[in-house]
C-alpha cells in the first residue's frame, strides 16, 4: 500500500474503522493505524505551521496533490 496524499490516508482510516466496527479488524490493529495517522496529520500541522511562522507559502507536496479547490477570487489575508 502507497498513500500518497491526505485524502487517501483518511480514506484508509476510515475504512479501517469501519472493519473494526464489522469485526473484520481488531481494536489493536484499529488502535495502531489511528496514531500512526495521527503522527502523519501532526507532522504536516507542524510543517504548516512553521512555513506561517517564517512568511512562507507551504508548498506540502501531500496536500497539493489532492488539491481539487476552486481558486479565491481574493488572497487570503495573512495573520501578522
């Protein structure tokens, strides 16, 4: 398995969630998948956050590509 971006890693979360729920998937392994998502989504807030603190612009290859937004007609205001 090769997630790519962010939404396939939800994708995989939730499907994991609903085997546990359907008892094909035991808490344990439910348990492991849902922090290692954690981990993944911490790390990109992070990264985030730090491209916000320095005035950059994040360029996070993980989000981009499922980026399917429609373009602001405006900039968003930054936060000084």
């Amino acid at each position: 398995m090769s997630l790519k971006n962010i939404e396939q890693v939800r994708d995989w979360m939730l499907q994991a969630i609903e085997k546990a729920d359907s008892n094909k998937l035991n808490l344990d392994k439910l348990f492991a998948i849902t922090k290692t998502c954690e981990g993944v989504f911490s790390s990109v807030k992070l990264q985030l956050s730090y491209n916000h603190m320095r005035g950059e612009e994040p360029n996070i290859k993980f989000l981009e590509d499922c980026n399917k937004g429609i373009p602001l007609k405006e900039e968003p205001k930054r936060i000084k």
